[in-house]
C-alpha cells in the first residue's frame, strides 16, 4: 500500500501513480510532499517522509537551486518540465530525470506530480563515451583530443602567470623490433607497462598523452629552465631503461626525448608539439637515449605530424584524398589485365602530399580504417566502369594495411565491398606485405583463409624485402608474387639482382602462383622478365599512377589495339 499524507479520497489516485516511475511523488503548490510512493520510500530509506516536508529536502544541495526553479516554472505555466537531480539515499546519491507537470485536484487546488527516472547507467554510459573520446584505449592516458584541450589551458595559465613551461616528446627506441619480433600482444603489454613508468615519473600537474604507437607527450608546468628540463628528462629516460619483463621474455627498450618550452621557442600548441617531435628526431638520429632541447639548428619549420595529421582529418571531410590507378599488363600481349588502386592527397596548398608521409600517420591514428574502407569500395565500383569500357573482364588490386589486417572489421569491410560492387571476388587482389603476415602468423593464417573463402586472391607485396619464410607459401593461400622494384632497377645488368628474379620466378612456377614485376621502366627490362617466364608486369614502361579518368580514356583507345597506349604510358603521376 501507498503511503499517503493526504486524505482517503486520494487514496485511488496514489494506487495509480505507484507504478508510474522509479520514484513518485505528489507536492502542494509550494513543493511539500502530500504523496512518496513505496519505491521512491524504499530508495531513500527510513520511513515515509511527513507531511509538509520539502522535497527539496530529498535533493543533494547542488541540485536544490535548479529543482526550485523547475517547479516554481510549471506552477507558474502550467507545462511539464524535465529536470535532472541527484536524489539522496541513505549511501549515495543518485541522478533522477524528474518530470514534473501541474493539475487542479478536485477541490481546485494547484497540486505537482513528480514522476522519476533512474539515470545511473545513463550517466555511466555518458561517461565511459567521454572517456573513450578523450583517452587512449590501450593505455588508459589522454589522447591527442584531450592533449590539445589541456594544452591550450596550459597555454592560457602561462600567459596569465608569466610563467613558461615545457613539451617532451618521448618516443621509443627499438619498439618496432618488439612488435615485429614477439608480436603485438607483448608490444602492447610493453607499452602500458611503459606508460604506467612514465606516469608515475611525473606529477600530478603534469599531462602525459599517448599520440602515436610509440610516442608519448609529457605537459611540464612551471618546467622552463635547463635545470628543471635536464632533471625531468633524465628521469622520463632512466625509467624506461630498466628492463621489461612479460609473459618470459626480457625486454630492453629507451627512450629519445625532445623539448620545446614556451614562450622561447613558441607560443602555439601545434608549434611546440612540431619543436618538440623535431628535437625528438634529432636525438634519435645522434644516439638515441637521450633528451635535446630544441634549437634553431635543427633544421628549418619541421613539419610535425600533429599538424600534417589535423589536415588530414579536414581532407577526409574536404573529399582531397583521390585513387589513382596503375595498369597491371600482361608481359607477352601488353594488354591491360588489371589495376593497382594508389591512394593520392592533393591538398588545396601543400599540392600532392607523398604516401609516404601521410599513410604511416594515418596508421598510427586509425584513419587508415577509414580511408581503406572507402578505397575498397571505390576501387571495386571503379573496376565496373573500367569492364563496361574494355569489354572484358579486368582485376583490381588494392593495398591492404597492417592495421586494417588486424582491424576485427575488415572481413565485414571486404563483405561489404564485394556485396556493394556486384564483383565476383576473384576479381579483387589484396595486396599484403610479408612483414604484416609476420606479425602474427595464426591470426594470418585464420584471416587469410577466410579471405580466400571469400574467392579473393592473395598478393604478397615487395616480396622479397620482408622477413617471411618460404614455408608461409605453403601455408598461406597465397595467389601472387609482387617482385619489388629494387630487384627490377638494375636489370638486365645485374646478375645478382637476375638471380633473384629467376629463382622467384621458377619457385612461383612450382607453386603455381602469378608473379607481377613492379617498377618495369625500360623495354630490356621487359624483355628479361618476359623470356624468364614473368606473366605480368607494372611500371612507368607500360602507365604510371594515374586518376579514373584519365584511365578510362585509354581504355578507350586501346580496345581496338589491345595494347596499352602511348597516352597511358606517359601520364602524368
């Protein structure tokens, strides 16, 4: 039954509301409590609440001001009003959404009824999504979001004070080593345990920021001059060299360090991140475990990733980045057998930004996800229009990256893929390369496979050049052989660089694999590769990268001739 401080006739109503909400209750016109139901009772604990009490009196007293507010406006207009409050009980204080409306009882008196809604898990979900937006899901530290958020307030705080600080930029020695070697299990393991060092290192004034792989940033308030910047650094480095222990294995890594300090070197957060990673680089490249403090001999204006990476993110939004295609041609016939799909930026002032800058930061970040996802898919939609001009079947070839191999996604991304451009999946080569396949060997062998159910075909990229053993040809579903440019440059000259070619090529006869030749720029070249056995060829000889356009219209043009083109041959990249 209700307990009611009100009469008998409202005894009906009370039933009513019992069950109208995690918390019920029924006030006068000035906020004082005629009705609490059993739950809202059983909640705050203790006994019924007496009539007259406020229900302001339930409310935790932050919360008291909004809650008059809320109901001195519904007496007032008469329309309902939502209002967030923490409700008191007899431990802790819980958040409530209280929806209040107003009536006339039946004595024509101004009464309120309060319904509310437990907003707990709510308010945890909300907080977890503000946590996961804002810090590093491997290491639990801020991200580059919140890095740049108390940087800026950093910033504010010195210019008001007069007061300088400095950036660190604390970057590994010899993690790639540990990712490649034990695999990334232990390369993550290693660094949360590197993390939980360095924080500690630090004060609780200090800001330290997972950026990168293996880049950490370090906010040191009131850290400025070259006593304070040494003592802190010698500490940022000293931790990190004794040794990591996981899962049996001993593990031995540094640390480079850079500084920039403000007002000094810069005033601006994307400025002191750039000097900082700038200063960083150079104690990498003079002997690694050690700090330096940015000077201007470092170079000129060091483009640092933070910034090439914030213009990343407008491009995607900008639509500049843009597929190229280079033809795949068949070593006998010249007829084009395929693409290669290349992912080329051209920003609005920088031009055409290299792959080879933009691609490692979009690893790192986990735009590649993004930008792979889309290039599957418009690569496998260009490849329609590419047949509807041939009048053929073709093939296209598209790089997949370490991350997005890993990425749990990227079976669904290759589903939808396939499913959205109608291609049968043969038509479509994934290009991996053999340092990828090593990463993690049972996990490649599981996602290749299922790629192969798939009826994608297999490509080991730069062959070659990696770390695989020729026992993973056999274990892997492999389909093709990219022989990398630097065994094709020096041909036919070189009987080093033959050598290796032939033995590439009459392994992958044995194996019944196709082997492409890349980077094939002269027609001796082509001629070597050919006599041996070479099934297909790529380079400038036969077109370079080139946009959709452009290698439509040599389609066009090489139907009749079923050769490529001198016009595809000397596209512009």
């Amino acid at each position: 039954m209700p307990t009611s401080v009100s009469s008998q006739p409202r005894q009906e109503l009370d039933n009513l509301l019992e069950e109208a909400g995690d918390v019920v209750f029924r006030l006068n016109q000035i906020g004082q409590l005629l009705f609490a139901s059993q739950r809202a009772i059983a909640r705050i604990g203790g006994s019924a609440p007496l009539a007259g009490s406020a229900l302001a009196k339930l409310v935790a007293d932050g919360d008291q001001a909004a809650l008059a507010a809320a109901l001195a406006e519904v007496s007032e207009s008469r329309a309902p009003k939502l209002v967030e409050v923490r409700i008191k009980t007899v431990d802790i204080e819980i958040w409530h959404e209280l929806r209040i409306s107003a009536y006339n009882n039946a004595n024509g008196a101004l009464e309120l009824l309060v319904v509310g809604r437990d907003m707990t898990m709510q308010h945890a979900t909300e907080e977890r999504l503000r946590h996961m937006a804002t810090h590093d899901g491997l290491t639990e530290l801020p991200n580059r979001l919140l890095l740049s958020d108390r940087m800026r307030m950093v910033i504010a705080n010195a210019r008001r004070s007069g007061q300088g600080f400095s950036v660190a930029t604390v970057g590994l020695d010899g993690f790639k080593k540990v990712n490649d070697g034990l695999g990334h299990p232990i390369g993550d393991a290693m660094l949360r345990m590197a993390a939980q060092r360095l924080r500690k290192t630090l004060r609780d004034s200090d800001t330290l920021a997972r950026v990168g792989g293996d880049e950490f940033v370090a906010i040191l308030p009131g850290t400025a001059t070259e006593a304070q910047i040494k003592l802190v650094t010698g500490r940022l480095i000293a931790t990190l060299q004794s040794p990591f222990e996981i899962e049996n294995h001993t593990i031995y890594v540094g640390a480079s360090v850079g500084v920039s300090v403000y007002p000094q070197h810069a005033e601006d957060e994307i400025r002191l991140l750039a000097l900082a990673d700038a200063a960083m680089s150079r104690a990498k490249e003079t002997g690694k475990a050690r700090a330096v403090v940015y000077n201007p001999s470092l170079a000129g204006p060091p483009q640092h990733d933070i910034s090439l990476e914030a213009a990343m993110f407008q491009a995607v939004r900008e639509g500049e980045f843009q597929l190229y295609y280079q033809p795949i041609v068949d070593a006998q016939t010249r007829e084009i057998q395929g693409f290669e799909t290349l992912m080329r930026w051209k920003h609005p002032t920088l031009g055409m930004v290299p792959p080879a800058r933009f691609i490692p930061i979009a690893e790192t970040n986990g735009l590649i996800n993004l930008l792979g996802a889309w290039a599957l898919k418009a690569a496998c939609v260009q490849l329609k229009q590419f047949e509807e001009v041939a009048k053929r079947s073709l093939y296209i070839s598209v790089n997949i990256s370490p991350r997005q191999f890993r990425n749990d996604k990227f079976l669904d991304v290759l589903d939808d893929a396939i499913a959205f451009s109608g291609l049968l999946g043969e038509q479509l080569v994934l290009e991996i390369t053999e340092g990828t396949l090593m990463i993690d060997p049972v996990h490649a062998e599981s996602i290749l496979s299922k790629m192969a159910e798939r009826n994608a075909r297999i490509a080991i990229d730069d062959f070659g050049t990696g770390y695989s053993s020729l026992a993973y040809l056999k274990r892997f579903p492999i389909s093709v052989l990219k022989i990398d440019r630097t065994f094709i440059r020096d041909l036919p000259g070189s009987q080093k660089d033959g050598a290796i070619c032939n033995a590439v090529l009459d392994l992958a006869k044995h194996l019944n694999l196709s082997v492409v030749a890349e980077g094939v720029e002269t027609e001796e070249q082509l001629l070597y590769l050919e006599q041996r056995g070479c099934q297909y060829i790529q380079g400038y000889l036969t077109g370079k990268p080139m946009p959709a356009n452009v290698a439509l219209a040599a389609l066009k043009e090489s139907i009749h001739a079923n050769v490529v083109p001198a016009e595809l041959r000397q596209v512009a990249q």
